[in-house]
C-alpha cells in the first residue's frame, strides 16, 4: 500500500496496440511523442531530427506524408533511425498504402475522410500486411462538415461523434490495432472531449492541445489541458504540439509525466527561486546544469537550494543535494544525509560528477536485476 495515496494516479484501463515496438495502452508505460518539421524529402535533415529527438527520449516520432515524393523518402529515413515513425496521412489513400509499404509504424489517418469503402479496404489490407497500427486524429479545425451543420460549431459531442464514425468504419473492416485523439487548440473543448471519448470506448488514447502556441506559452497551455487529463487516468501517449524545436517538445512531455510520477527519465531538478539568502547564484547554476545534465537518461533527483532554510529538507527527498553556505562553501547531501562540503568554484563539475555516477550505479543495478529475470 503506497504510503503516500494522494499521489497515486488510476490509470483508465484501454485495450493495447503496438506502433511498431512501443506498447501503447493496457497499462504500458505513457510513451512521448514529437512531430518533425522537416520536409520530408530531405533526407538526410529529416534522419537527423528525428534521431535528436529519439537522443532526448522521444517514444515515437510522426512525420508528415504529403506527397509521393515523401512516401518514396520515408523508406529510405525508416531504415536510418532508431524509433518506431508514424506517416501523417490527409485525404490521399495511396499515400497511406505506400507508407505501410516503405516501412511506418502507424498511420495517422482518419478513414472517413479518404473517400470509398473499397479505398478504406485498400489501406486497412496495407496496413495488416505490413503490421502497421493506425491513429484516428479527431481536430476541432477541420471536423466533417455534416457534423458542423449538425452542431454549428466544434463541441466536444461533434469531435466524438466524429471519433467514433471513424472507428466503426476501421471496426467494420475487422481493424482494431488503433489509438485516437480529438484535438483542440481550445484547452476546455479538449478536455471535455478527451473526458467524453475516455467513457465512449476503450481505445488507446493519444493526448495533445493543439496548435499550442511558442515554448512558454505552449508548455503552459499543454500543462494545464494535458496535465488535468494524465491526473485523472486519462491518456496513453502524448505530444506536446510547440512552436519549438521538436526535442523541446519531448522534454516538456518528459518533465509532464515526471511531475505526475507516471513516467521517470532524465535528471530531476528540485531547484529555489532565489532569494537575498542565497549562498550562490541558483538560477544561474540551474541554467548550466540542466544543459550539462540532459544527456543522462537514468531517473536521478538533485536538489538546489541557495540557503539552509529548505535546503537540508529538500535534500532528504533527493539522491543528491545542495545547499548554499557562507565563505564560499556549501553542503553535499547523498542519499538524503549531510556528506560533505563543496568550494563554489567546484561545485558545478562536482554534481556534475556525482550525478553521473548516480546515473551509472542505477544503468548497471538495471542491467543486473534484467540479467536475473533473464536467467529465471
């Protein structure tokens, strides 16, 4: 029994679906998604967004299918990169067929819209033949238009009467390997219509606030939409949709999940505001160490404290800590206790060491209780 129930988060419970080797849904760890902003025919630019954002944790990775000329390039990116690609697909049915052919893992596509029944039968084949899942992507902006005369504007009831027209049309064809998203760039519509489709059916769900806006504002508005749904249990994968290079969209969704305690990676900074207390500069040491420290993938938690106000607190929550003192000279905490003092020329290669040999014991217990399993 978890000591601390306010913290524990149930998990809507939705069959699961593969996009290539990443488990989505039915209780599967909540994967990270990012789009690249690339064109697609440039091959070479397009591997190398995509394998930053893999580099920084990214689950999944869409790109978008406009034209052949990008399905015929997406064989040639599947075969360069290391995570599973989504082919975002609109209207074109061949296009969808020839992702499936040139190796995506999923298709973001909504079947409705692609036009005959035998065209849907078409790329539900492709789709079965090369073992490729599928994304209904429901969005306020371009919802059918019998559905707009119906409802004379986007609503949350339109946007999941939308999602589930489509999902009959894949069940109907005997498809049932797919997720779906009713997106809004108006955070209370996707809310209510995330909330609504949750109790509709028991698809996977991928969460998103789209047309977010630029890093701030974006992570701001995806926080509070996203944030509310994850609380409640809902959503299977995310993405969080910025004006912004795509790696900030992976770590804004990382730093989502870990502030929920639903998934775990990279450094955690538990870090003061700064005040005239303060035996350093916080922000500034901050600022250096999450750019010295985005490289390690293990779930460390540092604490930064500029006096000893909070700092011994906060440091007993944290695998390593730091407190400001005087004289240019402050405390180290491992594990929670009082370890050691750290000259404030020093102090920034110091953490940096010690959280990387945090980081490497955890890689190596890992690997070892793996090993174990592995043997049984």
């Amino acid at each position: 029994m978890s000591l601390r129930p306010y913290r524990d988060i149930q998990r809507r419970k939705s069959r699961q679906i593969h996009v290539g080797s990443v488990a989505v849904g039915g209780g599967a760890p909540i994967s990270v998604q990012t789009m690249t902003n690339t064109l697609t025919h440039d091959v070479a630019g397009t591997v190398a967004q995509v394998q930053a954002a893999a580099n920084a944790g990214a689950d999944i990775v869409r790109i978008s299918c406009p034209d052949a000329e990008s399905t015929a390039a997406l064989k040639h990116i599947v075969k360069q990169v290391s995570v599973p690609i989504v082919a975002d697909i609109h209207f074109h049915y061949k296009r969808a067929i020839e992702a499936a052919e040139a190796g995506a893992a999923c298709l973001r596509i909504n079947p409705g819209n692609i036009g005959s029944a035998q065209r849907v039968k078409d790329v539900v084949k492709a789709a079965k033949d090369h073992n490729c899942s599928m994304r209904i992507g429901v969005n306020a902006g371009s919802l059918e238009k019998h559905l707009l005369e119906r409802y004379g504007e986007p609503c949350p009831e339109a946007m999941v009467e939308s999602a589930l027209e489509h999902a009959k049309i894949l069940e109907d064809n005997d498809f049932h390997e797919f997720k779906i998203s009713v997106k809004a760039s108006d955070v209370f519509l996707a809310v209510a219509a995330y909330q609504a489709l949750a109790d509709a059916c028991d698809y996977p769900l991928h969460l998103g606030i789209t047309e977010a806006g630029g890093l701030r504002s974006g992570t701001v508005k995806s926080s509070i939409g996203m944030g509310s749904l994850l609380w409640a249990g809902i959503g299977d994968t995310i993405r969080v949709s910025l004006s912004a290079d795509p790696v900030e969209e992976v770590r804004v969704g990382f730093d989502m999940l870990k502030s929920l305690d639903l998934r775990h990676r990279g450094v955690r900074i538990v870090s003061c505001p700064s005040c005239a207390r303060q035996g350093f500069n916080v922000i500034k040491t901050v600022e250096i160490l999450e750019e010295r420290l985005a490289h390690i993938s293990q779930p460390v938690s540092l604490s930064i404290i500029g006096c000893v106000v909070n700092g011994p607190g906060e440091a007993r929550e944290t695998d390593i800590g730091l407190t400001g003192g005087g004289s240019g000279s402050h405390k180290m905490y491992i594990g929670g206790i009082a370890d050691h003092n750290i000259d404030d020329e020093k102090k920034i290669e110091h953490i940096v060491r010690l959280v990387e040999k945090k980081a490497a014991e955890m890689e190596a217990a890992k690997a070892k209780t793996a090993d174990a399993h592995a043997a049984e």
